[in-house]
C-alpha cells in the first residue's frame, strides 16, 4: 500500500483553505423570536496519521474531514433551557479511499433550574464513528459503530443543607460491520447521592450506583454467549470549592462485578475493588488553568472482556493573549483484562497544540498527538498524529 510522507500531508494544507470557505460564507446568526436562536457550525481539518489501523502493522494516510451542522438554543436566558446540535461528518483518505465515509453527530441537552428546591437534566444524543482501538481492532480495516445515550438527572433539595440527586442513564453501541466478531452492548445505571453542605462551598455524601450490562451473542453462528456484567458501587462523594483556584469532584468506594448466565472462558467471573472517579480543575494563576481526570472502574470490551481500568488524564491551557492560546496533556491508562483473554494494556497518551482565535466565531488549531499501547495480551503499537483544524459558530 502506498505510503503518504509527512511533506506530502504539509504540501495538501492548502486546500484546506477552500473547505473551510464553505464554512465561512454560512448564513448569519438565525433568531427565532421566543429566547430562541440557530446558529450555523462546522469544524474542518487535514491531519496526518501514521496508524490508521491502530496496530502494529502501521499503514498512514492524509484525512480531510469537515462537519457542518446546526445548532439550535432555546431558552438562553430562562430557567427551561434546550440546545440541540446535528452535524455530519465528512471523511476523505487520500490514499486509502475504500475508508471514505459519512458519519452523523446529534446532541441534545435540557436544563431546569428556577433556583427552586426542584432541577432537572435531560440529556440524548446518537453518533456514528469510524475507529479501532486496543478492544476492538481489524488489522487493514476500520470497525464502525453506532453509539446511543440518553439519561436523566433529577436533583431535589430536602433540607437548607442537605439534597438528594437521583437518575437513570442509558448507554449503548452496535457495530456497522464486523457483527459476527464483535458483541453489541446496551449499558443501564441508577445512581443515587445524598449531599450534605459541609461549609458554604463544600458539599459530602454517599453515593450508591448500580450499572447493569447486556451484552449480546455475536452474530457467527455457535459463538457463547457472554451473559451479562452487573456493578455495584457504594462509597463518599465531595464537591466543591476546596479553595479560590480549584474546584473538585470525586467519588471514593467500593465496587463489586459479576458475570451472569455467561458461557464464555471464565464463566461468571465475580470480584470487588477499590473504585474512584475524579475531576478537579485549578486556576494555577490569571492565564494558566489546569485539570486532572481520574478513576478506577469496571468495563467490557467490543469482544465481551471484563476490562478494570486505572486511569489518569492531565490538561492545561494557557492563554498566550486574547487571541492565541497553547495546550498540552498527558495520561496513562492500566487495563486489566480478566476473562475471556487474561493480560494488560498500558496505554499512554500525550499532546501539545495552539489556537489562533481570530475573532467570537473562529478558532484555527494546530496540534500533534501520540498514542502507545504496551501490552502482554495483543502486539505493540503507537500512533502519532499531526493535525490541522479549524472552528467556526456563527
């Protein structure tokens, strides 16, 4: 197969340039009386991938891309709030054209919030992808999914310090090709917190979620059938101010997972773990911010493997002036991999990247990204991307 050069991808940036006119040549800002507005939105980019397969038998291309879409915000300055964004993504290799491909994105978010004792979320969306990773992998191939969520958030504040939250999410992938080898999923959660405000800024709890997994049989004839995962968590929950420059989010306790009715090497494999999420953002000084991500949690993989996954993402941002800004990040992920197949994945991850915001309705990055996954279980590979993109909303 024939190899793109790195000079090659940055003799294409030019014709960029002409995508990205289509963009801003849109119609202007649309009002639709009643709070209401549609905004027009499209992001575009050339980038250069040297594993598009994401395996050790690298394969690299040129990929253009561009997304134009709508998005409509009802109720911007009320206590009823609802946007909703639709694009369609364009994907065009210049080498590898048999992986030419559309995917749709939809979005859509509702807020209730009077300041009342009673707020509410709502959330959905729907989005097509197009990309292996370290579970689901076809070596010459791109594997395609569709993925749904919905949820709902439902907050209620009982005393003058203490409330309870209460929902229900809802999460699941089916696979476009490759179903005979790959397991559908459909993911349901009920978490519950309690919170008690500790000080002014600083709300504790307890936190109690049960998820609930169906994974379904794959489509070759006489494949077992992998059962389902169920998760219990119980543990603490804090959020709040811990000073004037950081904020925190964080859950701390104890998981328990079982397979059930799962024929699968391993049959209904059972265990309990220390497992936490984390977020916290600090505004080290006027022009520097920065975050962390963090947890330990249950998983399952596109093949129906029971995944405990540690992991840790760190980001800045620094605000170079008002109109340019540069970023950087970092993490590390550590997959245990229980049952079918038993062994790790180490994957870490890293970036660098500037932003050129010409103006409210623009912004034009550059970036460089780099993946690598050391594992026992499947070969070695890495990926770097280069990447040039560009925003607008108007």
């Amino acid at each position: 197969m024939k190899s793109v050069s790195p000079l090659k991808a940055l003799a294409l940036l030019p014709l960029i340039g002409g995508t990205l006119g289509i963009a801003q040549a849109a119609s202007p800002l649309l009002d639709l009386g009643d709070n209401a507005c549609a905004y027009f939105v499209c992001d575009a980019g050339i980038r250069y991938v040297d594993n598009i397969y994401a395996t050790h038998n690298k394969t690299d291309d040129v990929v253009f891309n561009i997304s134009p879409g709508v998005q409509i915000d009802i109720g911007r300055e009320s206590n009823n709030r609802l946007t909703i964004k639709a694009q369609e993504n364009l994907l065009a290799f210049v080498d590898n054209d048999q992986l030419n491909t559309q995917l749709a994105i939809v979005s859509a978010v509702y807020k209730y919030d009077a300041g009342s004792a009673l707020s509410v979320e709502i959330t959905g969306g729907f989005e097509q992808t197009a990309q292996n990773d370290n579970t689901v992998s076809i070596d010459g191939d791109v594997v395609e999914r569709n993925y749904y969520r919905g949820g709902i958030m439902l907050g209620y504040k009982l005393t003058e310090k203490s409330s309870l939250e209460a929902g229900f999410k809802y999460e699941s992938f089916t696979f476009r090709n490759y179903r005979s080898i790959f397991n559908d999923q459909a993911t349901y959660a009920i978490p519950v917190t309690w919170l008690y405000a500790v000080t002014d800024k600083i709300n504790a709890g307890l936190t109690y979620q049960y998820t609930y997994t169906d994974i379904d049989r794959a489509s070759i004839a006489g494949s077992p059938d992998p059962g389902h995962q169920e998760v219990h968590f119980a543990g603490v929950t804090v959020r709040g101010a811990l000073t004037e420059k950081i904020n925190l989010r964080t859950n701390l306790g104890v998981g328990y997972q079982k397979f059930k009715d799962r024929e699968m090497a391993g049959g209904d494999d059972s265990g309990a773990t220390f497992n936490f999420s984390l977020a916290a953002d600090y505004q080290v000084t006027e022009k520097l911010a920065a975050s962390i991500e963090a947890g330990r949690r249950f998983e399952v993989g596109g093949s129906a493997q029971g995944i405990t996954n540690t992991f840790v993402n760190l980001n800045g941002i620094y605000s170079i002036s008002e109109q340019w800004e540069a970023n950087a990040n970092v993490g590390y992920s550590y997959q245990e991999f229980e049952v079918p197949s038993t062994g790790t994945d180490q994957i870490t991850t890293a970036g660098v990247g500037i932003s050129f915001l010409p103006n409210k309705y623009w912004r034009i990055s550059l970036g460089y990204n780099f993946t690598n996954n050391d594992s026992d279980r499947i070969a070695d590979y890495s990926i770097n991307t280069v990447a040039l993109t560009a925003s607008v909303k108007y």
